[in-house]
C-alpha cells in the first residue's frame, strides 16, 4: 500500500512530511479499533517513516501486549518498547489472584535492553471505580520502583486523577525520566510538572478544537521538556479526529505545537527528536 493513500484500513492520506525526523514516543501497534482490520507492524513503520517519523516506542499494557512488544522490539530496529500493567489491568488482576504472576512477568521482561521504559502506569479513575483505587496506587508504586531499580525511564497515564498522581511521584520520589504520557492537565499542572524536572508528552488532544486548555499548558512546556505521541490508534489529530490514528499523522501534532509555540516546525522536530533520545536512549 502507498503511504499516500488511505487503502484497506480507511485511513487517512499521509501529511506532507516534517523537516526533521522525530519520535512518536507512545503508540500499541498491538490494538486495533472495534471493526478495523490488524496493522501490520513492517507497513506501520513504513508509512510512519515516509512522514519523517522514524523512531517509535511500542507500549504493551496488558500480558498479550507485552508479548507483542517483546517480539517487535527484536524484529524492528525503529521501535523500543515500554510495558507494564495498565492502571486499570491492575484491579482486574488483583481480583483474580493474577497478580503477582503478572508482576513477575513484568520484572523479567524489563530487563531487556531494548525495553526502554516503563509503562504505562499510573491512576485511572474514570473507568475503574473507587474500590479499585488502593490497588491501582499500589500498582502505581511498584511500577515506579521497577523503573528506579533498572534504570528506566517511566511513562505515567494519568486520568482524572492529577493530584493523586503528582502526590504518590513525590511519596515515592520519581525516577530520573518521568513522562507524563498524553498530558491532560492545566496550565498550573504543566507548570508544577516541569519545576519537577518532567518531561510533558502531547497527542493529537492538542489539536482538538475545544483544547484550549491544553494549548495553555503547552506554552508552559519548555523545549526541553517535550515530547510528542500518538497514543494510536486513539486521538487522531485534528482534521481526522474520529479516524483510526498511526504514527504517520504525527506531523498534524508537531505542526500544532509549533503554532502554539510560535516556532518553526524544525525546532519542535528536533527538539522532540533529542528529547526522545535523552529519555529513552539511542534506538
């Protein structure tokens, strides 16, 4: 299939490509959308390069994603991998006596060089209700510990649950390279987060007509601190919110964030580029 035109998946048309290559710094090559057909991993690299998008990290969150991204990290020299149990994994599991295995599972794994980060973890409490909450802060904090104790950078997800978040980074003191995957918060959250010394990733959210609050946090967001994402195949940028998202629309994100930056798109390219590389290491 070109990566110029939509084909069997219903995808949209490729963006013209960046400047300067950069990194989607979180996407599940392993999930599909109810009714869409499987991506194969070689064409999702493919297409994503086309655009100047050249390096990927593959998140695996749950047991299968995880075997998925130990098998791609190994095939694929454009992707690293991240895993761990997805806040909302964790009550499931715990309920039914999987966890600890699940743990174990997770431990090994990290240990492999090209597993780069992990995550993501951290508090979801939109969909997992208050019973579930103890243990996903205490999923939370094994996760962060696993990340100090083998040196990795982690990726947090965090939905409605800002202050939780930012309350257990502080209890359990946060590892070097903390990311703050698909940043959600305000201006005042996104201030805190950087005199913390965290890196702020931002998806196609930040595109969306109605996320002016999150155009106000970016401006924030030195260009030290940045990264971008998909979080594909969900929150597909602006003007194909609603479609299927891949890596290869992350130039729609790059040019939104130099627009509210005031900046030219190769200073955001290489910005994220170099970021990526300081949180995650060389691919």
């Amino acid at each position: 299939m070109s990566p110029t035109s939509s084909g069997r998946h219903g995808l949209p048309a490729a963006p013209d490509p960046l400047p300067l290559s950069v990194v989607d710094n979180h996407v599940h090559l392993d999930i599909t959308r109810e009714g869409d057909e499987p991506f194969d991993v070689a064409e999702a690299v493919a297409r994503a390069r086309s655009v100047g998008v050249t390096r990927l990290v593959q998140v695996g969150c749950d047991l299968d994603g995880i075997a998925f991204t130990m098998d791609v990290i190994d095939r694929h020299p454009e992707i690293v991998g991240g895993i761990a149990l997805h806040p909302n994994e964790i009550p499931r599991l715990a309920a039914s006596g999987g966890l600890e295995d699940a743990y174990a599972e997770v431990e090994r794994c990290a240990t492999h060089d090209r597993i780069r980060a992990i995550g993501e973890t951290g508090l979801d409490y939109f969909r997992t209700g208050p019973d579930g909450v103890p243990a996903q802060q205490e999923g939370f904090r094994w996760h962060l510990d696993l990340a100090k104790r083998t040196g990795k950078a982690v990726q947090i997800h965090d939905r409605d649950a800002h202050d939780d978040v930012l309350r257990i980074l502080i209890e359990e003191g946060a590892p070097e390279h903390t990311v703050l995957h698909c940043f959600s918060g305000d201006l005042s959250m996104a201030r805190e987060c950087v005199e913390r010394g965290y890196y702020l990733s931002f998806a196609g959210t930040v595109t969306f007509k109605n996320a002016r609050d999150l155009r106000d946090a970016l401006t924030a967001v030195p260009l030290d601190r940045l990264l971008v994402e998909t979080d594909a195949p969900y929150l597909t940028p602006s003007p194909h919110r609603g479609a299927t998202n891949a890596s290869y629309l992350v130039p729609h994100t790059v040019r939104a964030i130099a627009a509210v930056l005031g900046l030219d798109v190769p200073a955001v390219c290489r910005a994220v580029s170099e970021n990526s590389e300081q949180v995650y290491g060389p691919w």
